[in-house]
C-alpha cells in the first residue's frame, strides 16, 4: 500500500469516527427532545387532573364532601333511635345485619376488617386530593357553591316538563324541627343519591353499553330515564310526600336533572344538591314535601 492509499484509508477511518460521532449525539439529542416531550405531556395530564372540574367530580372529593352528610345522619339516627330515611334503611341492611350479627357472620375481625376498608377509604382519597395540591377549602367551597346553585334550580327546571313553565317555589320559612328536617334532608340526599344515582343509574349503564347495541349516548339516556322512574316510583309509596301523575312526572323529571348532575359532576355534587333542595323544601317553602 503506497502513501496516498494509506492517507485515503486514514481519511476514511476518520470521516467514519466523525460521522459515528454526529449519530450518537444525533441520537441522544432525539432522545433528550422525546423525554423532554414526554415531560410536558405529563405535566399537562396532572395540571388538567388538578382543574376544578376534574379534582370536583373525582371519586376522591366526591367521597370526601359526603361525609359531612354521613356524619350528620347517622348522629341524628342516634339522637331519634330510628332511621329517618327508608331508603338509608335499605343501603344499609346489610351494615345493620352485620352489625347485629358480627361474630356469627364474619367473626369479629372481619368487622376490623370491614372497618379498616372503609377508614382506607377515606384516607386514601385524603391522600389522592392531598397529592394533586387539592385539598383546599376554596375547592369545597366552590363545590357546596355550585351544589345550591343547582338546588336553586332545580325546582324550577324540574317544572317545566310538568307545567310548561318554570315556577318558583317562593319563600315561607317553616323553623319548627329544623334539626330533623335537616336529618331528613341529609339522609334523602346521601342515600338516595348512593342508590338511584350511583349504583342503579350506573349499574343500568354499564349494562346497556356492554350488553346492547346502544351507543354510549343512548345507553345513558335510558339508564338515566329508568333510574329516575324509580326514583319517582318510590316516592309514591309515601303519600305525605304527594301522589298523583303530577308528583309522579315532577320527581321523575328531578330525578332525571339529579341523574344529569350526577354524570356531569360526580356524586358528591348531586347528593349536596338533593340534601340543600330538601332543606329548602322542609325549612323555607310552603310545600313542605322532599324529592
């Protein structure tokens, strides 16, 4: 090999090195651009999940704005030595019976057990509101807010199915037992919420979008439309409530607008909206009967 060959073969080696050189650092530069990417992305996802309206309708804040409603229930079930509520009677039978029943049942760790679960419950959505920067009392008051705003409307709106116009219900404070009705209120709008929203509205849809050919659409009005008959059916078991086509419509058509706040935003909003209707209902309107 004569000189010129030897320098050409040099070159070459070099321009290759060169050229290895540029492709890691090509490579890397690629790579660095795709975490950084991936980065923001995620930086998005979490700033979107700490929005009002996701951190609000989430399982976790719903779970942690209803327990104000459970609290005050079931020390009014202390204080009265009776369940207000027939369908908080139902919800819990199963509690009742193990509660009744602890050893023959599930032994009494299995109530520890039981218990545990539920305080896990709680504390881990402590934690899932606490990790997003959430638990903020700006963010449940803008929730109890926006839960009578509903409320305010919801008697009006539920009307205009009925009686074609939206009417409202006026104001004549009825204070004479104010803390049973305000039980009253707390136990229709946490268990019925519990019941006819989130276990048999839900229940009905996930049904009828695996099991049909409905769409999504379709699938949540007729589940949304079949909760609410028996929302409204229910109600006419109990004739101080009011009975008659016209009060079977009317609560058919609120259970319908509490349905829509329920799958736009969460249960927690819903059973707050349904338990401040109820006290305006029973404290503040002539009518006096709850939904």
């Amino acid at each position: 090999m004569n000189k010129r060959e030897w320098d050409d073969e040099e070159d070459a080696e070099e321009t290759g090195e060169v050229s290895s050189r540029e492709d890691v650092a090509a490579l890397g530069e690629e790579e660095w651009q795709r975490a950084r990417e991936r980065e923001e992305f995620e930086a998005r996802l979490i700033e979107e999940e700490r929005s009002y309206f996701n951190v609000t309708r989430s399982r976790s804040a719903s779970l942690i704005f209803i327990l104000p409603l459970l609290i005050i229930y079931e020390i009014g079930v202390i204080v009265y030595r009776a369940e207000i509520n027939g369908v908080a009677a139902i919800v819990k039978s199963p509690i009742t019976f193990l509660r009744q029943n602890p050893v023959e049942m599930v032994g009494a760790g299995g109530m520890i057990l039981i218990t545990s679960v539920l305080i896990g419950l709680v504390a881990g959505a402590i934690w899932h509101i606490g990790r997003l920067g959430a638990f903020r009392a700006r963010i449940f008051g803008g929730m109890l807010i926006e839960s009578a705003i509903y409320a305010l409307l919801l008697g009006p709106v539920a009307l205009i199915p009925v009686t074609g116009q939206a009417q409202w219900g006026g104001f004549e404070p009825q204070m004479t037992n104010v803390m049973e009705k305000i039980v009253i209120a707390t136990g229709a709008g946490l268990y019925e919420e519990f019941l006819f929203r989130f276990v048999i509205l839900g229940l009905l849809y996930y049904l009828l979008k695996e099991l049909t050919e409905l769409s999504t659409a379709w699938a949540a009005i007729w589940a949304l439309l079949i909760s609410s008959a028996l929302f409204s059916g229910l109600h006419l078991l109990t004739p101080e409530e009011g009975a008659g086509f016209g009060a079977f419509n009317y609560r058919l058509s609120a259970g319908a607008l509490l349905g829509l706040i329920f799958l736009w935003r969460g249960l927690g909003i819903a059973a707050w909206t349904h338990t401040l209707y109820d006290i305006y209902i029973l404290c503040f309107s002539a009518g006096g009967g709850t939904s």
